[in-house]
C-alpha cells in the first residue's frame, strides 16, 4: 500500500503524488522554448519532486533532450577550487546515469572527454559546456540544480554571469540549451556585487502551494486504493487549515489515516479532523520547527506578524522591504488579493502566537478570581458545556485584576500583550476540560478567529485591536457573517483598546438572528504613578 509522504522527495511508486499536471506542462513548455529558469518556493513544499517529475518525463517521452540533474546542497562552504572540482565529478556521474537509465553507452569520445576534462573556475566551465554541447550534437541538454542556495558565495557572481553568457549566445543548440535552478531564494536574494546583474535573463517559475482540487486529487488516491473515504467537509477543512502547504497536507494525511487508527471501514469525519488537527497543532514536526527557527531568526519579525494579524489597514505586501522579503523567502507570508501581508495558513498562525507567548507569564495564578470552586471547571455547565460568557467575563476581570503587571510579562510587546493572553487563557482552559482550539480561516485583516469544539459544540472568538467605531461596529458584521458561515447562533467578539483614556464596553446585540456578545477591554500603557490608581471600571 502506498503512504503519504513527508520524508524528502515523494515517489509515485511509494507514495500517493499529486500529478501537478498543468504546472509540469508548463514548465517542461517552457523548456522546450529553452528558456533559463529560476524556480523558488519555500523548504517543504515539492520543488524537488516537482522538478524529478520533469526531467523523468522529458527523459521517456522526449530523446532528444538530455537532462542532468545536479544538487548544490553539499558545496555549502567550499572553497571555488574545491567547489568546481566537485562539480565537475557530479557532472560526470549524472551523464553516465542518462546513458544508464536509456541502455546506451557514451561515445567513447564522450566518455574520454569527461574522464579528461577539469572545470576549475567559471570560464573553464563556458569552454566545457560548449564542448560537451559539441559532444552530444543535435541533444537538447537541460540542466536542473537543485538547492542552488548551497553555491558558495565566492562562487555566484561568475558562475551566473557564465550562464548568462551562453543564454545569449547566437547558436541553435547552446549548450545549457536550458536550465532550472531550484531554491528558496529568488537570484535577487542572493549575494552578489549588486552593481552588476549576472542572470538577468532568468525567467521565473513560482511553484504554489496545492489547490483544493489537487488536495482532492491526493486523498481521493488514498480512497481509491484502500476504499475509505473522507467527508467533504474534512478534505475542504484540510485544505483552508493547511493552505494547501505540501508537508502539512500530506503529515495531515498521514495521522488520519494512519495513526489514530481509524478503521478502515469507518469513513473519516469532522470528530477524527479535530483530533487530528489538534496532535498536529501540538506536535514538532521538521515542517514547524523550520516555521520556528524561521521566525526567532529576527526580532522585527514577530512585530511585523502580529501587525498582520491585529490591525484593519494590514501590512503593505512590499518585498524591497527586508523583513517582509525574508518571511516571504521562509514561507511565512504571502500577498492576498489587496496587496497587503498574510500569514499563509491557520496553522502557522496558531504556532506563530504559540511561540511568540511567554512559556510562563507569571500571571496564570490570577486567571481564576478568589471564590473558584473548582477553578476552570466553573465554566462548564451542568450538562459538560462550556458557558463561554461566564469564561470571557472572568477574562476581562482577569485584565482588569492584573492591570500594569501585564506590561511586566517577559519578551512580550506591550502592543500585544492582551492577545497573548487571551490566547493562553484559552487554551489552559481548552486543554484541561479536554476540547480542541485552533484558528480559522481568516475572513477579514486585522482579526483572529478562535474556534473552540468541546462536547459536540463550537465556539468562535474574534479577538482584534481597537482603531476606532466604525470598525468596531463593521467588526460586529464580519463576525455575524462568519457565524452564519460555520452555522454557530453565538459567538463573541473581544477588542482590546490601547488608547490612554479606553472606554471599556461589554454589550450584547443580536445580528440577524444571531447573538453576538461584544466586549472593549482597556489594556494599560503604562504603569500608574499611585498605588491606588484605578486602571479599569466597567460601564
């Protein structure tokens, strides 16, 4: 049986594969036009299968191209000897593989000219290319160079600028006739003397993430074969938790079917999604820890993603800007359709807000007022439900009893601080009566949908930062129209006010046909001069 993979490359021998059909059949296109190509897109999200996919197909289905692939990851910190040495060998053992995999042997001049011949530097490797082309006459040789990331930075400027010297070329078959380079970086990241431009006549070729269809396609391979079938509603749910991120797709695949044990006559429903959304949102994955290192590589960065996440006006989608141009390199952001920033999939949010918010904040003891009973478990009703307006209304008091301690929580920006909270307090109390909490698709900038299910019932939390009336009250609207979206009656809406003189608010409205409870929380700026000083009274 096949399996979904998560382990490097995936094969459809192996491994259940989406087919990328209309990508393939524009890239292979593309190289028949022999264009150079740079395709770039985050770790983890296919390139290498994608472009193995390519050169297997041109291999079997086109001889009179020549592909040969190389793989740059390993000349990281060579020297330019040492790197042009290396590459001459693995030019080597990848021709031999082409003829090996066809059933032919090189021409014996061929075999003499590589087994002679040394690059040493990047115009040794222009004469090379233009013999080895002159060897092969009448084959379309097309290179691919996975992890070009890996080149040496004393190596880039005259390697690209050689490239580009053959690109320009006035002959039929040069030779690169075409090329790819695959990495996580466009060439425009990389290092270079930027008073020159060596490759600029690259065309570029983003390789996105999967589409709902494709998401389909993939677990529609696993139903077919094993004859289990997923609801709709979970592969739909699959994909806008996952924005369709290969790795987290496939890993997402991988617990449901696999490893809660779900018998395989039973179909996989919404229950088994929660659960297997919640082990991911709390599992280390190679996927996540790559988003982690990410996103502590730079301060800035956690500003400018709670800045996506907290503020109506957004964040302007410009890759000149450093931070952004980084976080987009890493797979963090993209640009939506407006032009500005956001965070590319729930999951990464939710681990986003998980990291940013202090292990301990020092104010867990205060969550629950003096008179508790039975601490958290005061706000499940008699039933086992959770009585959210009881949960919430303690949070505000919680605020409110914590006043300016909450600027002491450590690393955390003051900006911030009432929605690192709530989102601790949340998910204490999520996790002790044993429910699952994870954010939703985003309908709007500047929110954050918390989705709470326990005991059959959902439970949807908007959480933003006060910018004025009119976007509270429009606030208001965005969540009635969510509400009827997942089919919830209630839900409740938190904005926490930074401003030095807030007017907090706790009101309850009903919205076509809805109940929205609305709560304007002070958050304190700075600590006050008297002890006595009053930070918080309700209306």
């Amino acid at each position: 049986m096949k399996t979904f993979g998560t382990e490097g490359p995936v094969s459809p021998e192996k491994n259940y594969v989406v087919s990328r059909s209309a990508e393939l059949t524009d890239f292979i296109d593309r190289i028949k036009q022999g264009k150079y190509l740079v395709i770039f897109a985050p770790r983890q999200t296919g390139k290498t299968t994608f472009f193995q996919a390519a050169l297997n197909t041109l291999a079997a289905e086109e001889p009179i191209y020549f592909p040969i692939p190389l793989n740059f990851e390993i000349y990281e910190g060579c020297s330019l000897s040492d790197f042009y040495e290396n590459l001459t060998e693995d030019i080597r053992e990848a021709v031999k593989d082409v003829f090996q995999m066809r059933r032919e042997a090189p021409p014996t001049t061929l075999a003499q000219f590589l087994e002679n011949t040394q690059i040493t530097n990047h115009l040794s490797m222009r004469r090379f290319f233009r013999q080895f082309g002159d060897m092969l006459e009448n084959k379309r040789i097309v290179f691919i160079i996975d992890e070009f990331d890996g080149i040496p930075q004393e190596a880039v400027k005259g390697f690209l600028h050689s490239l580009r010297h053959i690109y320009l070329l006035k002959v039929p078959l040069r030779c690169p006739y075409s090329l790819g380079i695959v990495g996580i970086k466009s060439i425009a990241q990389l290092d270079y003397d930027r008073s020159v431009s060596p490759f600029n006549i690259h065309d570029e070729f983003a390789l996105s993430n999967f589409t709902l269809e494709q998401v389909r396609e993939l677990l529609g391979q696993y139903t077919d074969e094993v004859g289990q079938a997923f609801a709709p509603e979970v592969i739909e749910s699959l994909h806008k938790q996952t924005g369709g991120q290969p790795f987290l797709v496939n890993r997402f695949a991988q617990i449901l079917t696999v490893e809660l044990e779900i018998p395989k006559t039973d179909p996989i429903t919404m229950d088994h999604f929660s659960n297997a959304h919640t082990r991911l949102l709390r599992e280390q994955n190679r996927n996540i820890q790559h988003l982690l290192t990410n996103i502590r590589r730079d301060p800035r960065f956690e500003r400018v993603l709670m800045e996506i996440t907290s503020y109506d006006k957004g964040v302007a989608f410009n890759l000149d800007n450093e931070v952004i141009s980084e976080l987009v390199t890493y797979g963090v952001i993209a640009e939506d359709t407006g032009g500005l920033c956001k965070i590319v999939n729930p999951i990464y949010q939710f681990r986003i807000m998980r990291a940013f918010k202090a292990a301990v904040n020092g104010l867990e003891r205060e969550y629950l007022p003096e008179d508790t009973r039975a601490g958290f478990r005061d706000y499940l009703t008699p039933d086992g439900h959770i009585h959210m307006q009881a949960l919430l209304d303690n949070f505000k008091d919680f605020i409110a009893r914590a006043g300016f301690r909450i600027l002491q929580i450590p690393d955390t920006p003051h900006e911030y601080a009432g929605q690192y909270l709530l989102f601790a307090y949340l998910d204490q109390f999520v996790h002790l009566v044993g429910g699952n909490m994870y954010l939703e698709v985003q309908t709007g900038r500047g929110r954050m949908d918390l989705l709470i299910l326990h005991n059959t019932r959902k439970y949807i939390v908007e959480t933003k930062i006060w910018e004025g009336d009119l976007l509270y009250e429009a606030g208001k609207q965005q969540l009635a129209k969510y509400l009827s979206i997942e089919n919830v009656n209630e839900g409740y809406y938190i904005v926490f006010d930074h401003r030095k003189n807030p007017k907090p608010q706790v009101e309850t409205q009903t919205l076509q046909d809805l109940t929205i409870r609305s709560y304007v929380i002070p958050v304190v700026q700075e600590r006050p001069s008297t002890p006595t000083a009053q930070i918080y009274s309700e209306s």
